[in-house]
C-alpha cells in the first residue's frame, strides 16, 4: 500500500480547516493512484464500468491510524459519527469529505493487541492507506465479473455486511511491486 507520512497523519487532526484539508487531498491522491489504475483496466469491461458508476466513479482511500490518532483526528473534525461496523469486525471508523470529492475512511482497531484485520495491518505496516474503496451498484455482480473475467479471488467467497448497512467484498490486487486491497461496497 502507498507510504503516507506521519505528518500528513498528524496534519489531519489540525485545529486549522485548510491545513486538513491539504493534508487529506494529499492522503487521498496517494492512496487512490495505484487503484484508479487497476479501475480504469477494470472499466474496460462495459457491464462493471456500469456497476461501478455512480454515476461516475467514487473512490474512499481507507487510512488506518494507531487509536491515537484516529481520537485526535476525530476531535478535530468535530466528533463525526461512528459507523455502525458489523459485531464481527474489528474496526472503528468514520468518514471525513473535503472539496473536490476528498473521501477518506479513517480506520482503527478496537483491540489494538488482537488479531483483527486492521490490528493486523498496524502491527505490520504501521500507520497508512489500508485500503481504496469503489462504490458499486451490485458487489454480487462485480464479484463475479472480476473472478471469471479478470481470474481475481475475492477475500469472501460471498458478498458480506459491512459498515452502516452496506454490503461488501474485497479483492487484494497486485499494484506496482505492490499488494493492494480494494474494497467494493454497495450502498
């Protein structure tokens, strides 16, 4: 997943709007880059163009920060809500939107010591884009477009709950040297 400096991390929990929302600009536009290049080859299909047009494409890059500073930034965007995430996941979220489409998930683990996804990632990989996020039309449709005409295995066989009642999937795809995880959700 694309590198995001620690400052910019700390920028976004800034009493100042501009320095927040340079900072989240700047997230975003490295998070989302490797992943609107495998959506403009997925695109290429006519039918998921369509699924993923809503009306155009809507792209979340999901920044998972130690609990911190997921609190911090939460306090300086003025306490947004919490999402309602499924008992089963172990994530803490919200959103934050800024001029020009600006979309970020801010993620975090609610056991910081246990082995959920998110935890996981922290250990690992410390602070940064976890994963980008497509709005679609139908996950059960994309799911099986992308597994037999682009020969990717989605992490759930099935599409499954997500956050606030959506419903999900992800794919974890190669990216430039790199893994990325691409979730697909539908409202």
């Amino acid at each position: 997943m694309p590198a995001i400096s620690a400052q910019l991390v700390d920028a976004l929990s800034s009493a100042d709007d501009s320095v927040r929302a340079h900072a989240a600009r700047q997230i975003y536009d490295t998070g989302i880059a490797p992943a609107l290049i495998i959506a403009s080859k997925w695109q290429q299909n006519t039918e998921l163009a369509d699924l993923l047009s809503t009306p155009g494409l809507h792209a979340t890059a999901g920044l998972a920060v130690f609990p911190a500073a997921f609190a911090k930034i939460r306090a300086a965007a003025g306490k947004p809500a919490l999402a309602e995430a499924p008992p089963d996941q172990d994530a803490e979220e919200f959103e934050l939107h800024f001029p020009n489409a600006v979309s970020l998930d801010i993620l975090t683990s609610k056991d910081p010591a246990g082995d959920g996804a998110i935890a996981r990632y922290l250990k690992k990989f410390g602070q940064g884009i976890q994963q980008v996020e497509f709005r679609c039309k139908s996950v059960d449709r994309a799911t099986e477009i992308l597994r037999t005409v682009f020969a990717l295995i989605p992490v759930y066989p099935a599409t499954r709950p997500g956050a606030d009642n959506t419903r999900i999937n992800f794919f974890l795809v190669a990216a430039e040297n790199e893994k990325l995880l691409i979730e697909l959700y539908e409202l």
